[in-house]
C-alpha cells in the first residue's frame, strides 16, 4: 500500500507540473499570433520538417496566416510570412525588429562583429563597416576596377581547364575571394594557395552544414546538445579557425600599422579600435575586429561564389537562355572588352537572369533570425522584447502573384513587355532594413561582371542531357545548396 501511494504521488506530481507547464505557455502567449499547440520540453518541433523547415513556415502560413507563432523548446518565435508582413517589419519598424536572434553555432561570434552581433556594440561596428566598405568601393580603385582586375586572373584559370570537365566549387570561389581579400587585407591569393583553399572548404563547409536538419535542431536545442557528438561540433570548431586567422591578419596589421595612411579596411577598423579606446568608449578589441573581418569574409566570398555556381548549373539546363546571354554580350561588349557596370543599362537579359537566379536559388530562404528589441503590438498582437521574429525571404522571392509559375526559372519575371529591365520591390534576396547584407553592392557588382566575363569567353557544356539536369537544392536550411556536378568550358572562338 505504501508502494501504491508513493506511485500515485508521484504520478500527481509529474501531472501537475505538466499542467502548469501548460498552462504556462498558454498564459505567456495569450496575446500572441496564432499558432500550433506547443508541447512541454519540444515545443512545436513535431510541426516542422527539418529536412525543410522554410516549406514548413509556408504550410503554417497557409494554416493560421501571415504572423504566427511556434515554440522552439522554451524558444518563443514569430514568423512573418508575405510581402506586407515582413516590409512591415524589416522596413517600417526596422528598430522595433533590429535585433539578431541567437545562432548557438557562431557562439564564437556573438556580441560582436556585423553578423551575429546582438551586443550593444552591432550599431557602430556596422555603420562603421558600412561605411568604410563604401569608401572602398568608391575611392580610388573601386569595387568594378577590383573586380575587373580579378576578372583577368579568373578567366585565365578557367582556361586552364582545356574543355575537360572540372568541379567549379573552388576555382569560381576563388574571384569573390580574391575581390574581398583586397578589400580587406590588401592582398590576393593565386588560385592553387592552400590558405585560401582552406578558407573556401571552411566557409562551403559550414554553409552547407548550417543548412542540415541536425544543424537545424543544434540551433534551437543548444542547451540540451551541445555536449553531444554531432556535426555542430565541427561548425563550431570551422568558426573558431576561421576566426583565429581574421586574428592573426588583425594582429600581423596592427604591428605595421600607421594610422595616417591606413592600407585596407582591416587598418580603419584598427584605428577607430584605438580612437574608441583612447576616447574610453568599450566595443572595439583586437578580438571583436577580427570577428567583423572573418564575418565578412565568409559573408564576401560564400555566398556570392555559391551564386555564381548555381547559376551556371541553370543556365547549363537552359542552354536557349545562355545563348540569348552570348547574343547580348558580343553585341554590347563584344569578345575582347572586359565587361563593366555601365553596360549593365544595355544588357537588360543579362540583369533579368542574375535576378532571376538570386530569385530561384532562394540563397537564404528564411532570411537571418531578428529579435524584438523592445515590447511591441503588431497587428493587434503583442510580440515581447526577445522574441525571435522570422521575416521569410521566399514568402516575397515566391510569391505567386508578383512572380507567376515562381518554381519555374524565367528571366521574364525581371522584363516589361519591351524587353526591358523590370524592378520588382518583392526581390529582397539580401534582405531589408537595419540588418541588411553589408555586402549588398558588392556582391551585384560581382555576379554581373563574373557571369558577363565567364560567358563573354566560354560555353557551358554539360555532362548529362540538359534534361537530366536536377536544379534541387541538395539540402534547405540555413542556406539553399546547390548539388555538387562537373561541367566543361568550351572556349568560344
């Protein structure tokens, strides 16, 4: 009997906690969007497919609206979907949402740098960032010189390839890479280092990774597996090289550094750190500079290197396509001629398909989590300081209405009627608002000179039937991956 008791005390027990657990999340989100029932412990976690947690965002959507609400864990997030939704939050409240939601797997990055920064140090280190990235990009020798100069080197390895199939991954990498390097370190790497190689396995290492299911759950259940075996091990130990020689640049330059003629952008950062601590203002250090320059060299070079890759598989299952691209480029720049920004304004093909592939490929599908910095309504709903706020980059990139048949490639989706160029304000493939990529101009510049230059000289030629070709990406998360292939380049008399 007494047995008997002591079990049915427990079983009390255990029930009532689990009541107040409910309870509890009932009462704490009583104001809140709509949402799922969430479960004591795992939340909403059964609702979601971590195989493709943004397709489960839009099925939420389509069930209780535009702004919802799922618990990640004890993790509070409200999710955004559609073009209203998120201009409203990353354009028209952009202070209210400008926090950055924690990402457990750059641990090594947080309260510091321009990324992951949520420390109260974000808003000068990125308007610093932001401008001295835009006095590179305008001075002397711009951003389309540096780019153009690169241009060069980039070609001549790809001609290396004598029309023999080749993995594009590190050779394309190598041109952001080169451009952002410059930008930073006032330097570039041939296209065989082993540093530079290194870096690049580093960043397409931890973008795919970022973008697995496991990497998914890490993010969100930290606390419960960090100390588990699992891939987030190796993000985190990727994150920590890859810091540790920003650290190594950042102290090699402060040892030479001359504050009256400073050499690259790691120099300007290095002289507002000793402004900042002459004046006793905290934020800058050598560490927190060497987590602004490995953010945007990772941010520079992987991102717009995957771009690039994934376009050349596309336009590889669209051959009329590329040989629409040939067409314009030997009419506007002709075969000698490296392509510049200014012909841009008569290439209005080749701006609709760099568009269009930022807009199909769908790079960061669920944008960078934000964070509500202060108690805010919205909608008639009130979203709590620190709740994570999802605002999705492919409710507005996939929209049926601005962009018909979204699933389908269509340089169209960027053309008027007369063939000519198409803006669209539903094309925010780098974001909006006060967490906008930094990088935003850059990268344009970049995939615009890069595929005129490539397809200027060369012809894709694939392995397999266009036919054959599969556009899916090998994983969605984090990032949308492109599938690994081979591909010859077919020098164009």
């Amino acid at each position: 009997m007494a047995v008997l008791g002591i079990t049915i005390a427990l079983l009390v027990w255990a029930a009532s906690l689990l009541l107040i657990s409910i309870w509890k999340q009932i009462y704490s989100s009583w104001k809140l969007p709509p949402g799922p029932f969430p479960l004591p412990i795992i939340g909403n976690l059964l609702q979601l497919e971590l195989k493709n947690i943004p397709g489960s965002y839009t099925r939420l959507a389509g069930q209780y609206g535009p702004v919802f609400t799922l618990y990640l864990g004890s993790r509070r997030v409200v999710v955004m979907h559609g073009y209203k939704a998120v201009k409203e939050v990353l354009l028209e409240l952009k202070n209210e949402f400008s926090g950055r939601g924690e990402i457990p797997a750059f641990e090594a990055h947080k309260d510091a740098g321009i990324i992951f920064n949520n420390g109260p140090t974000w808003k000068d280190t990125r308007r610093f960032s932001l401008t001295t990235l835009r006095d590179y990009g305008m001075g002397k020798e711009g951003n389309e010189a540096r780019i153009q100069r690169e241009a060069h080197f980039l070609l001549e390895e790809l001609r290396k390839t004598k029309g023999q199939p080749f993995d594009p991954t590190f050779v394309i990498g190598g041109g952001p890479c080169n451009v952002i390097a410059d930008i930073l370190f006032r330097r570039r790497f041939d296209y065989k280092d082993k540093t530079c190689l290194r870096m690049m396995s580093l960043f397409n290492e931890n973008f795919y990774l970022l973008s697995t299911p496991w990497l998914q759950l890490y993010n969100n259940f930290s606390s419960f597996l960090h100390y588990l075996p699992g891939s987030h091990r190796k993000v985190i130990k990727n994150v920590s090289e890859i810091k540790e020689y920003a650290l190594e640049q950042v102290k090699e330059h402060f040892t030479s550094l001359d504050s009256n003629c400073p050499r690259d952008l790691t120099d300007c950062l290095l002289i507002q750190m000793e402004k900042q601590m002459q004046s006793g203002e905290p934020g800058y250090s050598l560490d927190s500079v060497a987590v602004t320059v490995a953010d945007l060299f990772f941010a520079g070079t992987e991102t717009t290197s995957t771009t690039l890759r994934y376009g050349l598989l596309i336009l590889m299952k669209y051959p009329e396509i590329e040989e629409k691209l040939h067409k314009e480029i030997d009419r506007v720049i002709g075969p000698i001629r490296i392509p510049a920004i200014k012909d841009r304004l008569e290439m209005p093909y080749m701006d609709a398909v760099v568009h269009e592939i930022q807009r199909f490929i769908n790079l960061v599908p669920s944008n960078l989590p934000h964070e509500a910095t202060r108690d805010i309504t919205f909608r008639g709903y009130v979203i709590p300081k620190g709740t994570v706020v999802i605002p999705t980059l492919d409710s507005l990139l996939y929209d049926k209405q601005e962009f018909p048949d979204p699933e389908k490639f269509k340089p169209e989706h960027f053309l008027n009627e007369n063939g000519k160029f198409k803006y669209s304000d539903y094309f925010k493939a780098f974001s909006a608002g006060k967490r906008v990529c930094a990088g935003e101009g850059l990268a344009r510049m970049e995939l615009f000179l890069f595929l005129s230059a490539i397809l200027q000289h060369f012809n894709l030629k694939s392995l397999v039937d266009p036919k054959d070709i599969d556009l899916s990406p090998v994983t969605v998360g984090f990032g949308s991956i492109p599938p690994h292939y081979k591909l010859c380049l077919i020098p164009r008399s």
